[in-house]
C-alpha cells in the first residue's frame, strides 16, 4: 500500500464534560486507499462518528484533539487553517449522516440545499443547477425537476438519504464518509442504498470510510475493515481475513455474538467501560478471555503482523 | 392543511379570540361591578340620572339582552362616551393611539436590532465574556420596573446632564407637523420639516431606550436558547461539511431556523410593550393610550378603561395572528402542514 | 426522568447545591432569603414608625438620622422600604400560590382526561392570552375597585392561565409513559394516579416557573400601585412610594430611588434563582 488517501496515526480526542473528561479516542490508527472501501466497525460508543469528526475537524466545542495526525494525501489536516480545511470540506472529503431527514435543513428547498453545495465552492448559475438535476438522476430519484422545489419533511427516509448522498458525491470528492448511513432505514430501502454508494463510488473512483455498528453490513459493502472498540482501532485488514481469521479476542467476541443458524450465540463477558475512567493496559482487558499480566499495565500497539493485518494486542508480536 | 386553510383556520380562532374578548369586558364592565352606573357616575349622581343612563344603556334590560347590545355596538365601533373627554371613546382612542404606536415600534426596533444580534452572539460564544455580560443585560432588563427605571433616566439625562429633552413629544415652542399619520416622525418627514423630525427623535429617545431595554433583554433571552436549540441540531452538521462559509452556517442553518421562536417572543414582547407605555407615558408626558388610560382611571372614567382594555386586547390579537402568519411564511411544514 | 419521579430529600439536597454552585444561583438565593428575613424582622429593624409625618422633616435628604432620607410628608424613607417588603412578599406569594394551584389542577384535569374538558379550558386560556397581563390586571382592579385584596385578585385572576398550560403539556407528555400506563392496568383510580405519579413529575417545572413568576408578579403589582389602581395611600407599598416621588424627581431623587431599587433587587433575585433552578432542572434532565 503505498501512500494512502488518508492516514489516521496516533489521534487522541478528548470531551471536556461536567462529569469529567471523556478519553474518547486514545491512539486511533486508520488508512483508507485510493478508490477503497474502508468499514470502521464497533459498538455505539466506541468512537466511530468522533473519528469520523475528527477528520473533518467538525467536532463540538467542548472537544479536543490531544495528539495525532490526520493525513489527507499527505497533508495534516489538523494543521490546516479554519479556511483551507472549509475549502476541503464537501469538495474533496464529504460526508453522509445516520438521519437522513434531520441532517436535511427543514427550511430550506432540496435544491436549494443542493446548490449551496456547489456555491461553497463557487459553482453557481444554471450550470450548476443542471449538475444538481442530473446528480439526482444517478442517485435514482425521479422526476428531479419537481423535487428541488420540495422541503425535506415531504421525502421518505430513503428518498432523503438519496438526497444526501447527491449533495456528497456533488463536487466528485476524493473521500466519502458515510457514519451509519443505513441504520435508520427501513430494510428493504437499506440495501438498494448499500448499493447505490457501492456502485457511485466505483463509477467516480471515491474513497469510502464507512462507519457502521453492523458488521453484515460491513461484510458486504467493504474492501478492508478495521475494529473499534472503547476508542482504540484494535483490528485492521482485509475483510475476508478479518471474519475468516479474526486476530483480536473483541473481534472473535463480536463475530460469535452474530446470530447463525446452527451455532450456539456467544456474548462478550462485561460491559462496555466508561470513558470517563477507562481501564489502565489495554481498555479490553478487564472483559477479555485470553488476559495476561501484561495486558494491564501496557497499552498494546498496533502491529503488522502480516502485510495489511494489523492487531493492537499482546498475543501477537509480542514486541 | 394547504396554506390557504392555516389561515383561515387562524382567522376563525382569532375571531373566537376577539368574541371571547367582548365577553370578558362585558363582565368586567356589566356584571362584576354591583352598581355599573355608579361606578360610572361616581357615588354622589343624583338618583334621576342614575336612572335615565339606565334606561339609556339598557341596564334594566335582562343581562342576555344586555350582551347582544354590547356586542353589536362594539362592532359598530361604539365604546361609548368618556366622562372626562365627553367626546366617543374610540374617537379619543384614534387620536392617542399613534403616539403609543410610535413609542412601541421605536422600542420593538431598538429591542430586535439589540436583542437579535446580543442573544446569536452569547450563544455562539457560550461561556464567553460577551455571554456572560449578555446574561447580566438580560436579567437585569427584566427585573428592572420600567416605570422606575424612566424616572431615574428623566432625572439623569434631562435634570441632571440636560443631554437629553424632557417630557412632551416635541420642543415646547416647536408648531407639531400637521397631523397625516398621527406618528410624528412620519408626519414631520411628509411635512418636509427636519427640525421637528430631529425633536420628535430626540423626545423619542429616552422612553424608548427604557422601553428597547425591556424589549431587548426578552428577546435576547430567547434568542440565545433558540439559537443554542439549533446549534445541536444535526443539519448545521451538515452545512458544515458542505464547505460552506460560517457565516453563512450561521446565518442561513442556524438563524433562519431560530427565528420562529423569535418572531413569537417578538409578539409577546409587542405586549409587554404596550404594558410598558401605559406605565412609562405618564412619565413622559407622552400623549399616548396609557397616559389616556391611567387617566380615565383616577377620574373613574368607567367607559374609557373598559374602551381602552378591549382596544388593547384586539391590537394585541391582530399582532398574534400576524406572527403566526409570518410562522406560516417560515416554516414550510406548517405551510404544507 | 427516573429521577424527577423520586423527589426524595437527596435529589433535592443535589438540587440545592447544583443551584447555590453557580453564581447567579448564589447570588439569587442570597437575596431572596435576604427578602424573607426582611420580611419579618423588618418592622423590628425599622428606626421610625412607617405612618409617623412630620412636616418639618419632609424632603431630608439621606443623612445618619434618616439613610434613605425623608419624603414630601416627612416619613422616613428606610423605614417605609423595610415595611414594604413584607407588603411586597405578602402579595407576591400569595397571588403565585394561589395562581399556581388553580393552574396545576385545571391544567391536571385538562392534560390528563383530555377530550371536551381539556378543548373547553384550552380556550378559555386562550382568551386570557389575549390581553396583555397587566392591561387585562387593570380592568379587573378597575371593576373591583383599588384594594390591596382586589389587587392581588386581579393578579392572581390574570396569572393562572400560564400553569394551566405548562402543566397540561407536561401532562400530555407523562401521561403514556410506561409506569402509569402499568398503573392503570393495575386498577388504580384517577385520582390515585394524578397525585401519586402525575403530580410529582410537574411539580418542579410548576416550582420553576413560580420561582420566575415571583420576579414579575413583584413588578406587576409595583406597577399597578404606581399608576394608583393598587394599594391606596398612605400604603407604604413600593410601587406607590415611586409614583408619590415622582414629582420631586427633579432634585429629591432619593423619595423615588430607594423604594425602586428594592423593587429591581427583588425581582432579581427571584429571577436569579429562578434561572438557576431551570438551568439545574435540566442538567438533572439529562441534557
């Protein structure tokens, strides 16, 4: 893999709450390809959507990027000023959200919300207008002549997420983020839009990070997979070696706690931990199986142990 | 629910309002009082002519009866007649209303331009400095009696410092523009004459800061939890992430999506604002409703409060229905229903 | 939510310190508590009798002998003030516990059965919206005739409306939740689940809004003495002691000053602590 689209390295965020300082994420490690599907599953909770923020640099105010580095074609995102990241934002990373109908300004026309987009990055006029027509063509919607002059609470659930979508893949940006963009669908809608993404991004040849806490999903959809838990990436690799051969003992965890047929269903020992206070070592050990002494006091790196699979855990490479 | 059927729907219930409105004044003018005639005539009417208003009124009609009457001269535009005017109480409501009209437009408008920009700006710096000071503008505006605060200013910016005038809507020598509008501002700019425009302006000045205050603090307040609602919401992510400006986030994803709550406060404030003349005109020697109305009541001036109040009450329901027409403008879903 | 149901001395004891930890919190139940001791210890602290004139002392300007000074009829200024607040409180309590009560059951009966009663009552408050409070407050006092007792009517017959509605809503809101909805299936009556597991869950946003109410209700009756329709001279009542300044504004600025400021502080208060008892409520919330 030589130089990636985007390279997460080392990202620790911090929330400044009333209770305390959540350690959300601690040392996340993320790369997506050129032209690759990257699912980046995990529990609700174990920092997806703040990864996902933080690359963006759209996270709220009581947030802060401790440490770390977000490459974006080798330039460090975090160090970009507030207007050359805007300049980036929509045109060459984009993103898609879980409640299609919410993320929608309920004020405003579709079309208008559409061609804002364009107008961010001084496209305007009748040019414009016929790209956003003809955008809402390839995502499938009919007669979108009629539709930019609708407002958001006419549309299904379906139809706003196509809208979205349309409005992501606008300017033909390098990089999709897409944070559960299924999960408020109903099912049926859910895999016509999996394939809508799947067959868009092939077509322009855009990177996806795709955020999902359903790793059926995640099977179908991706290239390579990385596993989040309690804010740290624990496994990394391509995704028929992750559910062939999962490495970390969450990742083992996670894939027995999928209901099959034929297979008596397994659930991971413990509760999730609280951020507020997380657990010294490695943040799985106080529910993991395999636990050594080690596990408690050292934080387990992310380590290849062969080409393009990665795990954070001390069964493995033991340094 | 198309457009058309919002608004009839608000007009029928405005006009429920309005009924409901007579009915209150009805009671509060012909059955609460045990002796409306005297309470009109005072104690001390010769017991003829208690009797001939009687008569004439229709007070010794049943009370039903009474009601329709009230009710169709209401309509008519009949108040009655002001024992101390001894002219048609609407006819004097006419001619003080404008200068009420003036005073509480100038201090709606002092109240948004300061309130709109104060409360978008603490909440967007929350815990700033600017919030911090915002809040202290805020609760004092509201906990500071008008009537009180006008008096101190008139003793500060007249008596002590002159740096302002007096009582009174025009210089005391200044010839009044002729009467178009009955606002004077208006009137004088129609008229050509800058010098009494610039008089009326500075008369206007003191009333409605002491008003614009009480007026900003409301709407500041409501403007920051507005905008603060907003902020959380997840299409300002959105906006965001499209690349667009801030400022344009701020205004269009997060403002245009406040207002609503704004317009409403705005509504209410017109309220208070009318409260405010009637407490802060006498004052000033401003010849609006309130100094009409606190008036009619030291002279028990019985017709004229319960003219005054039902006036007040149906200014106060147009204003309402005009705010939940501009809703209607606003927010498409209740537009589309 | 769980929480707000349980309203146990621990949650309240949380309340109290997440109120007093934030300043204008303090600040406010400092005041306000300042108020109530005032209000009865006042007449006890007062140096001159609130009533006694005397006419070669009127118009004294703040000295050691009279700190706020004398007014036109030479009563001493202080002593009306501390007087006053008792006046003050008297009315502005009362007329909030009364309001307050007529609106939580009308608005319990509204929100809880619905239906013709609830559409019947809606309306009703409506029309009270229609006016202005302190417009509306002024005809009643009209029609009943200047009293401290008519005042406090015409207040409290203007006030209602506001609980009535935030009770309903907050009704509507609990009223399908599961433990009642498990109450009910349980055979328990109207009137026991009203009270045992409605009431408390309004309780403080009525406790909320009556702390906020305080503040105006203070100046809705100054502003009714001050332009006569409230407590009659020689009251002293601080609405009327403004009012009876006015005319030496010019160059006896203490007549009308002090009783004013006393009305400003303890409208601030009132609202102070209000506001910290709902930015408190919905911290406990969840928010």
């Amino acid at each position: 893999m030589s130089s990636p689209l985007l390279e997460v390295r080392d990202l620790i965020v911090h929330f400044y709450t009333r209770e305390g300082v959540v350690k959300a994420l601690d040392g996340v490690m993320l790369s997506v390809g050129r032209g690759e599907i990257v699912s980046l599953v995990g529990e609700t909770g174990s920092g997806k959507t703040v990864t996902a923020l933080s690359i963006m640099r759209l996270l709220d105010h009581n947030a802060r990027i401790v440490r770390g580095e977000v490459l974006f074609e080798g330039r460090n995102l975090l160090q970009l000023s507030e207007e050359e990241m805007r300049r980036i934002r929509g045109r060459e990373i984009s993103m898609i959200f879980q409640e299609p109908k919410s993320a929608l300004n309920p004020v405003l026309t579709v079309g208008f919300q559409l061609r804002e987009a364009l107008e961010a990055h001084g496209e305007e006029g009748e040019a414009a207008l016929e790209k956003v027509l003809s955008m809402l063509r390839r995502v499938g919607l009919p007669d979108p002549e009629r539709l930019v002059n609708r407002y958001p609470h006419e549309l299904s659930g379906g139809m706003a997420q196509r809208v979205m979508i349309a409005m992501a893949l606008l300017m033909r940006p390098k990089l999709l983020i897409a944070d559960e963009p299924t999960s408020a669908l109903d099912v049926t809608v859910q895999a016509q839009i999996l394939e809508l993404i799947q067959s868009l991004v092939r077509e322009m040849n855009t990177s996806v990070l795709f955020i999902t806490h359903d790793l059926g999903v995640a099977a179908e959809i991706s290239d390579r997979i990385a596993v989040m838990y309690a804010g740290v990436v624990v496994e990394q690799g391509n995704v028929y070696d992750v559910f062939e051969e999962p490495l970390h003992p969450y990742t083992r965890g996670l894939l027995a706690a999928i209901p099959r047929p034929g297979r008596e269903l397994m659930a991971i020992e413990g509760e999730v931990p609280s951020l507020l206070n997380p657990p010294s070592g490695c943040r799985f050990h106080p529910r993991c199986p395999a636990v050594m002494e080690v596990c408690k006091r050292v934080k387990p790196r992310l380590v290849e142990v062969e080409p393009g699979r990665l795990v954070a855990c001390h069964l493995y490479g033991g340094e | 629910m198309d457009l058309r059927a919002y608004v009839l729907r608000r007009l029928a219930l405005t006009t429920l309002v309005l009924f409901g409105v007579l009915v209150v004044t009805f009671l509060l003018s012909h059955v609460i009082p045990a002796d409306p005639i005297g309470a009109i005539l005072g104690p001390q009417a010769p017991p003829e002519l208690v009797e001939k208003l009687r008569r004439e009124w229709g007070l010794d009609k049943p009370l039903h009866e009474q009601f329709i009457d009230y009710v169709c001269r209401a309509v008519r535009g009949d108040l009655g007649r002001s024992i101390r005017t001894n002219r048609p109480v609407l006819q004097d409501l006419l001619e003080f209303f404008p200068a009420t009209l003036e005073l509480a437009t100038a201090s709606l408008m002092l109240g948004v331009l300061v309130g709109v920009p104060l409360g978008t700006i603490s909440a967007l710096r929350r815990g700033s400095w600017i919030d911090h000071a915002a809040r202290v503008f805020v609760t004092l505006g509201v906990s500071t009696p008008v009537f009180w605060l006008g008096l101190i200013m008139l003793m500060i910016f007249y008596y002590r410092l002159g740096w302002l005038p007096g009582p009174g809507r025009l210089d005391p020598y200044m010839t009044p523009p002729p009467r178009v509008t009955g606002l004077i501002l208006l009137d004088s700019l129609l008229a050509g004459r800058l010098d009494a425009f610039y008089s009326a302006l500075r008369h206007l000045a003191m009333p409605a800061a002491v008003l614009g205050w009480y007026a900003a603090a409301g709407i500041a307040r409501i403007t920051r939890s507005s905008v603060l609602e907003v902020m959380r919401r997840e299409h300002v992510r959105t906006a965001r992430a499209k690349g667009l400006l801030e400022r344009i986030v701020v205004l269009r994803h997060i403002l245009r999506n406040a207002l609503m709550p704004i317009v409403t406060v705005i509504g209410t404030t017109y309220g208070g604002l009318l409260e405010g003349a009637v407490l802060t005109e006498t004052i000033f020697a401003w010849p609006g409703l309130g100094r009409y109305s606190t008036g009619a009541f030291l002279y028990l001036d019985f017709m004229a409060v319960m003219g005054t109040t039902l006036f007040i009450a149906v200014i106060y329901s147009l204003v309402n229905l005009a705010v939940d027409l501009i809703y209607a403008y606003l927010d498409p879903r209740v537009r589309y229903g | 939510m769980e929480g707000a149901r349980r309203t146990s001395i621990r949650g309240s004891l949380l309340m109290a310190r997440l109120v007093l930890s934030s300043p204008t919190g303090f600040a406010g139940a400092v005041i306000v508590a300042g108020l109530l001791i005032l209000s009865l210890i006042g007449p006890v602290l007062a140096p001159y009798d609130p009533y006694k004139q005397d006419m070669s002392e009127r118009l004294m300007p703040p000295s050691w002998e009279h700190p706020f000074g004398t007014d036109q009829l030479g009563r001493d200024i202080l002593s009306r003030v501390l007087y006053g607040c008792r006046i003050s409180l008297s009315i502005a309590l009362l007329v909030v516990a009364i309001s307050a009560t007529i609106g939580l059951l009308l608005g319990l009966v509204s929100g809880y059965f619905g239906g013709l009663v609830d559409e019947a009552l809606m309306r009703v408050t409506d029309l009270f919206f229609a006016f202005p409070r302190l417009i509306l407050a002024m005809a009643v006092a009209a029609a009943l005739g200047p009293s401290i007792i008519n005042t406090m009517l015409a207040i409290a017959t203007v006030s209602w409306p506001v609980y009535a509605r935030l009770v309903r809503a907050c009704v509507l809101q609990v009223r399908n939740e599961t433990y009642i909805e498990a109450a009910r299936a349980i055979g328990a009556g109207h009137v026991r689940i009203l009270f045992r597991h409605v009431l408390p869950m309004v309780v403080h946003v009525v406790l909320v809004q009556a702390t906020l109410d305080l503040g105006s209700i203070i100046l809705l009756a100054a502003g009714l003495s001050f332009i006569g329709l409230g407590a009659p001279p020689p009251t002293p009542e601080w609405g009327l002691m403004v009012s009876e300044g006015r005319l030496y504004i010019r160059s006896q600025w203490w007549v009308s000053t002090f009783p004013g400021l006393a009305i400003m502080i303890s409208a601030l208060g009132f609202n102070m602590l209000g506001d910290a008892l709902r930015d408190a409520f919905d911290v406990r919330l969840g928010r």
